[in-house]
C-alpha cells in the first residue's frame, strides 16, 4: 500500500502526521517512510535517523560546442527559463543555475552545436529507525529541478524497496499542487490531506484534492490543530461532508507536538497518550483505501 501524505498549504503538519503515522504502522508491518519533501526534507530529524548518502541525483544540461555556433539565438529563443542569454551577433551565454534540463536548446539548434553533459541537483539518504525504513531526497541549494530529485526519490525507494519489501510504503510530501507534489502522489493507492483551520489551508486542501480527483486516487482528510478555531473547522467538516470525503481523524492543538519536534522523536513515541489517535487514523485509512 502506498500513501501519500499532502495538504496543500506548508506548516499544516504534514511531517508530524506522516512520521506518527508511520510509526505506528510499523508496530504491525514493514514499513518505508519516503521523504519527497526535497527543498526542506525534515523526517530524518522527526524520527532521529542517521542519514546515509546512498546515490548522487544529476540533470542533464546543455554543452556547447562553439565552432559549430552560427550565433543564430534559436536556443535563447526557445528557453523557458531564461537560462541562455543571447546577444545579435556574440556567443550564447549559458547561466547553468537556471537550467532545469528540458533539452529544447539542443533539439532546436540546426547546426548540431549543443550537446548534452550533466550538473549534480540533489543527493538521495537512507536511514533507519524505529523500526521504519527512510528514503530521502535533498535538492541541492540554489537548485530549481525539485520534481526531478522527487521523482529520482520515488524511483529509488522502489528499488530499494524491492528488497525491504515494505507492506506499506508512505510519502511525506512537499506543500502545494506543483511538479514536486504531483511527483508525490503519482502511482499512491490513497492520499491523507492534512489541513488545519485556516481559510488559506481549506483554500489549499481543496487545490490538492481537486488533483486527487484528477489522479483518480482515493482520499481522506485529517484536521490537525482542530480545537484552534472551532467555527473554521466545522467549514471544513461542511466541505467535506459535501465532496463526501472522509475525515479520518482531529488533531488537538498542543505543544507536545512541538516539544516532540524540538526533542526529535515521533510525538507517539515521547506521548503514548496519541497512540490511540494515530492508530485509529491509520485503520480509518486502511479500510478506506480498501
Ligand atoms: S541555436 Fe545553435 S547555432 Fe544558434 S545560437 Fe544557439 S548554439 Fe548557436
Ligand atoms: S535544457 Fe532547457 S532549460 Fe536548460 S538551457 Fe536548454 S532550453 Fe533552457
């Protein structure tokens, strides 16, 4: 089983729910918790594992080959991130850090003048603790090609998989609805939303389901924070009770999840009174995505 963990806006507590629930499912199972939240990977922390460099991530990137150029601009032309700068009559000027590696300069350029060579973009860790299997990727800084190192990441944690043999395999997500988040949930059997009651995470939450629908992937919601601002939450209980989607669980609002965080351990390890919460969102899901 695959499970996606998203929501949509940042700082909802995705993290937190992706590593309880995690742990949770590994008192029962084997597990693998992937951590597609590349630009700002924190699970590692959360669950205390010490990371492991397993593989170096590349994109590909233009190289030119200046005896061939006919200074014709075709290749600045056609590139969407203004990585190639051309000036009437001079060289293309390649800025390296903009490229995200869609080749188009070199399938475009007619006298054959640009090939193909590679820049490093991210490195993907494992690790390993209570009982839970960590695959997790890091964009490199100053990097702009997230959705690859994620779906390098997924790919990765398959083929690792193929020997772990995880029975149920979550992805932490990174927030919003752009390439890294679609990376993410592709090929997941279920996705937990997480929100909290804010107007801009049901803003959100609803973005993110829109894509869950257009995936065709099963979903459920989680309401972390749900005693801050009872009144928004019963907007969101409204919405989804609409879009009949199921609620899967309410996370209370309290420091201990903070304290779990600063402390680096899963808040269900330090806190067994949140076992009985996580473990019922965890069998809420199972029998959902069933
Ligand atoms: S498209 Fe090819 S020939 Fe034209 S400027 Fe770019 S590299 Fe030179
Ligand atoms: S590979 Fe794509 S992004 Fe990179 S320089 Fe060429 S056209 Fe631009």
């Amino acid at each position: 089983m695959r499970i996606a963990v998203t929501g949509g806006k940042g700082g909802t507590g995705k993290s937190m729910v992706a590593v309880s629930l995690v742990v949770e499912f590994a008192r029962n199972n084997f597990t693998m918790l992937v951590d597609a939240d590349v630009e700002c990977p924190n699970d590692h922390l959360m669950l205390s594992a010490k990371r492991k460099k397993y593989i170096t991530v590349y994109q590909p990137i233009p190289k030119w080959d200046l005896d061939k150029c006919a200074k014709c601009g075709r290749c600045a032309q056609i590139c969407k991130q203004n990585a190639i700068v051309f000036v009437k009559d001079k060289y293309p000027v390649f800025v390296k850090d903009l490229c995200i590696g869609c080749k188009a300069c070199i399938v475009v350029c007619p006298y054959g003048a640009i090939a193909e060579t590679t820049k490093e973009i991210g490195i993907i860790y494992t690790g390993k603790n209570y009982n839970v299997n960590l695959v997790t990727g890091e964009l490199k800084l100053g990097e702009l090609a997230s959705g690859e190192v994620v779906a390098e990441v997924r790919k990765k944690a398959e083929e690792i998989n193929e020997k772990i043999k995880a029975e149920v395999m979550l992805i932490d997500s990174a927030a919003g609805i752009g390439c890294p988040v679609i990376a993410s949930l592709v090929g997941t059997d279920y996705i937990v939303a997480v929100t909290e009651p804010t107007p801009s995470a049901l803003h959100d939450l609803k973005r993110v389901l829109y894509l869950a629908n257009h995936f065709g992937i099963k979903h459920g919601i989680v309401i972390n924070k749900f005693d801050l601002e009872r009144n928004f939450c019963l907007k969101i209980e409204e919405y989804a009770k609409k879009a009949k989607i199921p609620i899967l669980g309410r996370i209370p609002y309290r420091k201990d999840f903070v304290d779990a965080m600063i402390k680096m351990k899963p808040a269900v390890v330090i806190y067994p009174q949140y076992k009985k919460l996580f473990k019922e969102i965890a069998n809420k899901m199972s029998k959902e995505q069933a």
